[in-house]
C-alpha cells in the first residue's frame, strides 16, 4: 500500500487535495480519544502523540486488511507522530505550503463550528508551531506543493 502523509498548517487546504483518495484524517482519531469537536481543546493535545499514534497504527492497518491500494494520512501536527509512523508504514510526506493571508481568508471563510477562536489565536497555537517544525525536520524529505 501506497501512504502518503499529508502536512500543513491551518487552512493549507489539506481536505481538498486529492479528494478521490481514501484517507484517514488525524484529526478524528485526536477527536475520538478527547471527544470533542472544539478547536481550541484539539489542539490542546501534544501530550496525547503516543495514543495518536497507536490509534493511527490501528487505522491504517485495518485499511491495509481491507486491500486499499493508498491511503493519506491528514493532519499530522507533530513530529514525533510523524517520525514513528514512517518507521511502521514508509511513505511520501506533502507539505502543502500557503501564504498565510490565504489560509486566513480560507479560516474566516469557511465559518467552521470547530473555529471558537480567532485565526491569529489558533495559528499560533503550539500544536500549529510544532506542526511547522514538520517541514523544518523533514524539509529535505518533503514534497512541498506551494499555494494549493
């Protein structure tokens, strides 16, 4: 099976690249272990990346049981996740890149119910910091897909 983990801060447009594609977002497995749709608590959930990780484990390998050919995984925000899911399942890491003025106009747009605070509040978040060392640690890896 083909993995491709998909990376990005806020509003990079991750739910719309490649859409025809199964995928798992991680979003849902932070959901699922918190049980929350508010934001601000999601991002509230570095402490949380060894439970994500099993979680995401447990995901992709019920998608390899069931024969996917290829699965995105969307949504990582840390490294360390990222690290450990490339040791169990090699992949292709996507850094979709944006201009934050677009992923703000993309942010306010969107009217999102999980969007209880403001963009420059959630974008700064620790979580969106560290998700930005992603591409830092694994720029020389990355496919960087610039303005999606």
């Amino acid at each position: 099976m083909k993995v491709v983990y998909l990376c990005g801060r806020i509003c990079s447009g991750k739910s719309s690249y490649r859409p025809e594609v199964k995928r798992i977002k991680v979003s849902n497995v932070v959901r699922s272990i918190i049980n929350t749709n508010d934001r601000k608590k999601l991002q509230n959930t570095m402490h949380l990346d060894q439970q994500i990780i099993d979680g995401l484990i447990i995901h992709i390998s019920q998608h390899i049981k069931m024969g996917v050919k290829e699965l995105i995984i969307d949504g990582i925000r840390q490294p360390s996740i990222l690290k450990s899911l490339l040791e169990v399942f090699p992949g292709k890491v996507v850094w979709l890149q944006v201009p934050i003025k677009e992923r703000k106009r993309r942010y306010e747009h969107r009217k999102a119910e999980k969007d209880t605070e403001s963009f420059d509040k959630a974008d700064n978040k620790p979580i969106e910091l560290e998700c930005q060392e992603i591409y830092g640690i694994f720029k020389y890896n990355l496919q960087i897909l610039n303005n999606y």
